[in-house]
C-alpha cells in the first residue's frame, strides 16, 4: 500500500512542484524552521513558555524518533529499495521511520496548537502537513513513516508542555 501511494505521488511531478517541495523540505532540514520559530518565542517574554516548550518538544522528537525509534525499526528508505526513481535531494540515508522532518514538524506546531491562536497554530500545522508531504513527493519516506512521525511529534508536543509546565511550577514554587 505505502508504494501504491508513493507512485500515485510521483505522477503529480512537475518543475514548478519539484521546486517548491525541495524549498519546503529544506525549511525541515534539522528542524530548522521550528528551531528558529522556538528561538523567537524564547526573545519575547509572553512567549517564552511556548518557546521552552517547543524546544522540549523537538528535543523529545529527536531523542524519541531518531535515537530510539528509527535503529528499533531499521526500516530502510524508499529510495533505497527503489532506486528507479530519480531524488531531488541528496539521499539522506539513515533509516526512514518514523520521518524526523515530519515529527519535529508537529511538535513544533502542536505546541502552538496546545498555546496559541488559530492564526498562529493553522499556519504552522499546513507547513508541517506540507512539510511531511514533501518527504513522500521527493520519495524518501513512506506514508507510514510520515503517519509515525506525526504521532510521534503531537506526543512529543504534548508532553514536552506536561514537562516544561511541572518544571516552571516546581521552579516558581521553590522562589516562593
């Protein structure tokens, strides 16, 4: 089934398609664009208990998919067992689930689901959704592995916000 859906994918190609989903797959890179929306919300002072839990959130995703998760599984990566299909991208090597470009991504807009407004959680859950698509569109993840990293990031959302929020009532706790 998953490489039923993944050709299904591939006769969606198009240059204008292949460019715009490298450009979105890279804003994933190494959670680049959550760890920079975390920085943000770490600078401004309302926000800052929404930047430590996005951080905690990625951390928990990065520890839980790609330190645990992917050596237990060792699923080895579409573009590995197809090799007919030209990559857009470098291949990444590595195992594929759960995807870590599609769990750091709904950690990080899970938080703002959990925190924020609608106009600053929608944005950030079709970046993550458009993000966990790229990975299938330039196959290198399998849809499962997408399903897997977004359970993966909405646990790790949520209980990165359980953590963060014990630590800062202990800490607030202890001040008094």
């Amino acid at each position: 089934m998953d490489f039923m859906i993944l050709d299904g994918i591939q006769k969606l190609h198009s240059p204008l398609l292949d460019t715009l989903f490298v450009c979105i797959t890279r804003l994933g890179d190494k959670g680049f664009v959550w760890c920079l929306m975390a920085l943000v919300f770490l600078l401004i002072p309302e926000k800052r208990k929404t930047g430590f839990i996005c951080v905690a959130a990625l951390l928990l995703t990065e520890i839980t998919g790609n330190h645990i998760l992917k050596p237990l599984f060792a699923r080895v990566r579409p573009c590995d067992v197809n090799q007919a299909v030209q990559l857009l991208i470098a291949n990444p090597g590595g195992y594929s689930f759960p995807s870590g470009h599609t769990s750091a991504s709904f950690a990080a807009a899970s938080v703002l689901c959990f925190r924020e407004k609608r106009k600053v959680a929608v944005p950030a859950l079709l970046l993550a959704a458009l993000i966990g698509f790229s990975r299938m569109y330039l196959y290198v993840h399998y849809p499962t592995d997408i399903l897997g990293g977004i359970l993966v990031g909405i646990f790790s959302g949520f209980i990165g916000s359980k953590i963060v929020t014990y630590m800062m009532k202990k800490r607030a706790n202890q001040n008094e």
